[in-house]
C-alpha cells in the first residue's frame, strides 16, 4: 500500500513536472512574440519571460531525476538530435518572422500594378534633394488603409527623404485648423516652408502635389483662339476638357490666348497649343508665335486636313513656317486606312523612338480624320516620327473622289505608306520644342479616353513644357475587386500561431517521443 502511495506521488510529481515545463515553453515564446509586435523587450515580455522560469525551476525541482535521466540517459542518446532539429526549426521560425514583421517587403500581383508606383513616381523619390513630410488628416468615418499604403510605398522609396504620419482632426483639430484643413480624409505635404495639399488621395495627386512643392514655379500653357477652334472647356465631343482637366491635375495652368487681340505672347507662357483651327494664321501671328519659339518656348500643333477647314485655296503661314524652318512638312491629303471600319480613321501601327512614345508600346492609338506629315529637305534638322499608319492606309490627294465615295489608291499621286502622323522636334540650343500632329480630334472629348490618345497627347505636352518627369504620369486604370483584409486579432492570431503553436507543437511531440 505505502509502496503504491509512493509511486502515485512520484507519477504525480512527473506529471506536474511536465506541465510546468509546457508552462515555461509558452511563457518563453509569449515573451518572444510580445518582444516581437512592440519591438522591444517590453514588461509585459518580461512578466513572460520570470513566468518561463519559474515554471521552469518548478519543473527541475518537482521531477529532478527525469531532468537528469533526459540529459544523461538513454532519452539523451535518442532525443538529443531530435532537440537540435527542433530548436534549429524554432530559430529559423523566429528569424523568418522577425525579418518579415521589421521588412515591409511586397510583391505586387495585380494585372494592372495597382500596389506599384510608377517609374516616375520613383525617380522623383529618389532625386529629392531635401526632405519631405506627409501629414494625413484622417477621422475614423475615413478609411485610411489605401493612403497608409501609398505613403509607405512613397517612404520606402525615397531613401529616408519622406515621412509621414496620420493625424485625427476631430483630436486635433489646432493643427488641422493651422494647416488648412477643410475635407476629412486630405494630405499635406511639407518642404521647408512651402506646403501643397490634395483631397484626393492617389498616386496621381500625390506625386503631382510633390512636384509643385519643389518647382513652385507656374506652369502656363497657352491656348489659342480667334480662328474657329473648339471650345476648351465645354463638355461636348468636340471641346477638350477632359485633356484640360488633366492638365490641371499634372500642375498646368490653361489660359485661352487671342493673339489677334493681344498682338502679343503673355510673358509667362510656356506652351502654346494651336488645336483644329478652322481658318489659317495671319502672317503677324506666325510671327510672334516665331519669336515665342526662338526664345525657348514650346509649341503644339494640332491641323486638320485641309479639306475639312475653311482654309480654302488661302496661303498657311504657320504650316510654311514649319516646312521652312523646322523641316516639318504637312501633306495635303487625308488618311484612309482600311484597318478600320470607317475608312478615314487612321489607326497608329507602330511608334516612334522618342521619350514621348516610349511607354506607348503596345497600346493604340487611333486618329479620326487625319492629314500626314513627312520632313522636308533640309538635312540639318531632323525631326522624330512619333506615330505611324497601318500598312493598309495612304494619304488620299482626291478630295472630289473621297466626296464621291470613290476613293482608292492611286500610285502617281496619292501618298504611300509609312505615312507619319505626329513630329516631334528640339532645337538644342534655344531648348525649344515643338509637336506637330497631322488631325486634332485625336484628343478631343470624344475620343481622348480611348485606347492611348490621352497618353500620346499629355506625354507630347509634358515634353514640349521641358516637363520629362512628368510624362507617363497619369492616373492607372484600375480593375475593381473586392478584397477583405484580416482585423487586427486576426493578424495577431496568425503570427502567434506562426512562431508560437507550430514550434510548441514540435516541442510537445519531440517530449512524447523520447519518454
């Protein structure tokens, strides 16, 4: 009886034994994982960890024997190589978690690239030359999750040059009051002493903001009127506000200019847009336009096929200004293409080699009644060819045919393929620039969200305007989807089970394997 007595005591003291030993395991990975989310041997890991020990001391003085037989004894011979492993899993657990809680490394899978900044979004972060802070006003009615991920993007991007941090107005509303606050859910950005805010929070917007706070200077394009152009402000398919209002959005500011009335060029233009004018350019026109351009200023030309003008038998100042001196020939036809369904709607095939063109690869675009263009014969001067035809497509010289709907090819006097829709061209020493298209309803309201015709004529402004890191920088089409993110206990659940449950786990059964 007494001998049973003993032997219940002794297996009770094994079993209290073990769990004071599974005690001191959690309690040792619950301080590791408190050390890990607060980034610091914080109390509540300390508590943890004097609860491992105790336990674990509890352990050692309840079943000292089985301590000494596990270390010395044939459960050392057998689980000794079993513990390694198992701690040599636990440390690589703890490491993988560690590196992947204080990296924020991404891989970004969409189609569209939606979690990605652009190119050059990047290489803005990475020229800052001075540092930028990003204050976020946020109330808790405003989600905050996409701009917390756009600012981390732009933070780890700019090489310790971007900071940011969320601010709740409703608890401190002093400092969205100082800061101009008006809409819940804004973005102020700091250099110095200069700020920008935006209200809509996007790649777009952002970078924008962060490039108006560096070059505060004001970016005046020009467009001119007074011969029959459409409206560039009217919401209409033939205005162009659609354009505008991204121009407005990239830092322009868009001003109608009536050199008839004015007899002059506003000193603070940088680009002037000549688009669709229905009657031609006087001769004193072409000549302030000239001396805009000699001076360094940048020019967007944007003529219809004559056929389709008033311009009638009348003499085009502007377009023998361009032949004579830019080498920039307009062709006196209009483009069929037998690619496309309506016959004149010319549809570009391939692109230039030009910064202008260069993301436009594999993206169309299409131009609704178009005229070509070619190069003259001054070899000094070498404009780029930004766009051209379908192999199915010429330049049409019958205009009485085409009104006939008798229209084909005639090789003595039509214009064959390649035909070029759009120069570009730069005069090195004055940095003048200058783009030439052959149609001007390419970028109208009408058509300029389809296929690549917004891209083709915003990066052609932004080069024009000497704004190379502008170009590409538009607004991404995204795909919509439906993504439900974990909460927080969530997460919290899946990293304690991570590095705590798995490695306890493997504990637990390399104890039982041995005994």
């Amino acid at each position: 009886m007494l001998f049973r007595s003993v032997e219940i005591m002794k297996t009770n003291k094994t079993k209290y034994s073990q769990i004071a030993l599974i005690i001191a395991a959690v309690a040792a990975v619950a301080s590791l994982v408190f050390t890990i989310i607060y980034s610091g041997f914080t109390l509540a890991s300390q508590i943890c960890l004097g609860v491992g020990v105790v336990a674990l001391a509890v352990s050692i003085l309840l079943d000292p024997e089985d301590m000494r037989a596990f270390f010395s004894g044939r459960q050392a011979k057998y689980g000794t190589n079993m513990l390694l492993s198992t701690l040599a899993v636990l440390a690589i657990l703890v490491v993988v978690n560690l590196i992947g809680y204080h990296n924020d490394i991404r891989w970004d899978l969409t189609a569209d690239k939606t979690n990605s900044l652009s190119p050059e979004t990047l290489n803005v972060l990475k020229s800052l030359d001075q540092p930028v802070t990003a204050q976020a006003y946020f109330t808790s009615l405003t989600s905050k999750e996409n701009a917390e991920t756009l600012l981390r993007n732009y933070s780890n991007a700019a090489r310790g040059k971007f900071s940011y941090e969320f601010i709740d107005p409703n608890e401190n509303p002093l400092a969205a009051n100082e800061a101009g606050i008006t809409r819940d859910g804004s973005i102020v950005l700091k250099a110095g002493d200069a700020q920008e805010i935006i209200t809509t929070v996007n790649e777009q917007q952002l970078t924008s903001a962060l490039l108006r706070l560096l070059s505060p200077e004001e970016k005046v394009i020009y467009v001119l009127t007074g011969h029959g152009e459409p409206s560039f402000d009217a919401y209409e398919d033939a205005s162009y506000a659609y354009a505008v209002r991204e121009l407005t959005t990239k830092t322009y500011t868009i001003n109608e200019l009536n050199l008839l009335a004015t007899n002059k060029v506003p000193e603070d233009a940088k680009v002037i847009i000549i688009a669709g004018p229905q009657k031609p350019l006087s001769e004193d026109e072409v000549t302030l336009l000239k001396a805009f351009v000699d001076n360094g200023g940048g020019l967007i030309v944007m003529l219809e096929p004559t056929a389709l003008t008033q311009f009638g038998d009348s003499p085009d100042p502007l377009a023998t200004w361009l032949a004579d001196e830019w080498n920039i020939q307009y062709e006196d036809d209009l483009i069929i293409d037998l690619t496309s369904q309506s016959g004149t709607l010319a549809v570009v095939e391939r692109y230039g080699n030009h910064a202008i063109t260069t993301s436009l690869t594999g993206m169309t675009a299409v131009f609704p009644t178009s005229r070509s263009l070619n190069t003259g014969t001054d070899s000094s001067i070498t404009p780029t060819a930004l766009a051209y035809t379908s192999a199915n497509a010429w330049g049409e010289t019958d205009m009485e045919a085409l009104l006939n709907n008798s229209a084909t090819y005639d090789a003595d006097s039509d214009h064959a393929v390649p035909l070029a829709l759009a120069f570009a061209v730069e005069d090195s020493s004055t940095g003048s620039r200058i783009v030439a298209f052959g149609d001007s309803e390419f970028a109208n309201n009408a058509m300029y969200q389809y296929y690549g015709n917004a891209d083709l004529f915003l990066n052609s402004v932004d080069w024009v305007a000497k704004q190379d890191q502008l170009i590409n920088l538009t607004a991404k089409s995204t795909t919509e989807r439906t993504l439900v993110t974990p909460n927080k206990a969530v997460q919290n659940a899946i990293l304690f089970g991570s590095v705590a449950v798995i490695p306890l786990a493997i504990i637990i059964a390399d104890r039982k394997s041995v005994v």
